[in-house]
C-alpha cells in the first residue's frame, strides 16, 4: 500500500510511572491514519502485566525526548515521510487526552498489538500528536521497543 510507514524506537531504563515511549506527529498539510501500534519486550524474561495505549496528545508542552525515532517507508517509491517521530519522553510528559484510543492490560512477555479494523482506525489531524505510552512500568532493565504503522494521507 501505498503511503505507509513505520516508524519505531527501542527505549531502556524505564523510569517507573507513566512514560511515552513513542511519539508521533500529523504533518501540518496532512492526516495520518493509525494502521497498527505494538509494544515489545525485548530483553525481561520476568512475566508481569502492565497497560500499554494509545492516546491522543491534548497539549504537547515541553518534552524532553531521549532520541529521534526511526522512519522507515515501505514502499521504495514513496517519497520520505514528513510526519515526525520523537523516542521515549525523559522529562516533561504531554497532557493526553483522557480517553485513550486503546488501552490494554497486557502480559509483558507477549506484548503489546493495537491492530484496528478498517472502520476503525483513528485518523490524526493535521499538526496533531498521538502518544504510545505504558502505564506501569516496573523494571527499569527492561528493554522495550514501540511501534507505530500509519498511512500519510493528503
């Protein structure tokens, strides 16, 4: 299909609380439509349940994030995204809106899958945010990768 990336970033030291781990903004001449957004563990092998969602960004702020994350395109002939992606928050968390697009209590073993219908899948407006965080967080060892799949429209 064309028009859809992904765009990830690997966090680590996940300080306990709620935490962004991936945030993602609609560029300001177009919409995204959310396709898919998952959260891993790559490293603890100790099972614990926690709350993974996805929510909307009601006002950014001023965080502070660890990194930029990774976009990639897949198909080779689209043009680069111009949605922005930012990794883990380390200070200054947004104010999300109170009704989360999903929200899961998931086993961290298997991890974290939002994967909408057609009909379902949220669509960002221009120069708005969305945010994948995790809840409760315990171990900070852990290695976590989020993901977000969406589909540039406009």
């Amino acid at each position: 299909m064309r028009g859809v990336y992904t765009a990830d970033f690997t966090a680590s030291g996940i300080a306990t609380g709620p935490r962004t781990l991936l945030m993602l903004q609609a560029p300001s001449n177009g919409v995204l439509e959310i396709l898919r957004a998952s959260l891993t563990n790559q490293t603890n092998p100790v099972s614990e349940q926690l709350q993974v969602g996805l929510y909307r960004v009601t006002a950014i702020g001023a965080p502070v994030f660890s990194g930029v994350a990774n976009n990639m395109k897949h198909e080779n002939l689209d043009a680069t995204t111009t949605a922005s992606a930012s990794g883990c928050i380390l200070s200054g968390e947004s104010t999300f809106n109170a009704n989360p697009i999903d929200r899961q209590g998931v086993n961290n073993l298997a991890g974290y899958s939002y994967d909408p219908l057609p009909e379902e899948r949220p669509i960002i407006p221009p120069g708005n945010y969305v945010g994948l965080r995790i809840m409760n967080p315990s171990v900070t060892n852990t290695i976590l990768t989020a993901e977000i799949i969406y589909r540039e429209i406009g």
